[in-house]
C-alpha cells in the first residue's frame, strides 16, 4: 500500500487526470450496455497499467 502526503496539489492532478482516462476508456467499451461497465474493469485497468507513462 503506497501513502502519500495529505495535500501534494500535483500528485493529486495528475490521480484524477488519470482516473478521467480510465472512465473515458470504459465508456468507449460500455457504449450499448452500460449496466455491465464492471466486467471492463479489469481490461481497461490492465491496458492502463502496461502503456508507458511519462516521467516528471
């Protein structure tokens, strides 16, 4: 389990900025049946954690 300090402004921008790409991709594969977003979960957060992220 990672902490992180409690206000840490950049930390935090790019959390959600990376959660708003998350919620994007599910949306795109849950466009007809959006009752069954849950079983993308697991794809989209797999995609997430193999694309190469830009260090700081």
């Amino acid at each position: 389990l990672a902490h992180a300090s409690n206000y840490y402004p950049q930390g935090n921008g790019q959390a959600g900025s990376s959660n708003e790409n998350l919620v994007t991709i599910i949306r795109k594969l849950v466009d007809e049946n959006q009752r069954m977003w849950h079983k993308s979960l697991y794809d989209t957060l797999w995609a997430d954690r193999i694309t190469p992220k830009r260090s700081l």
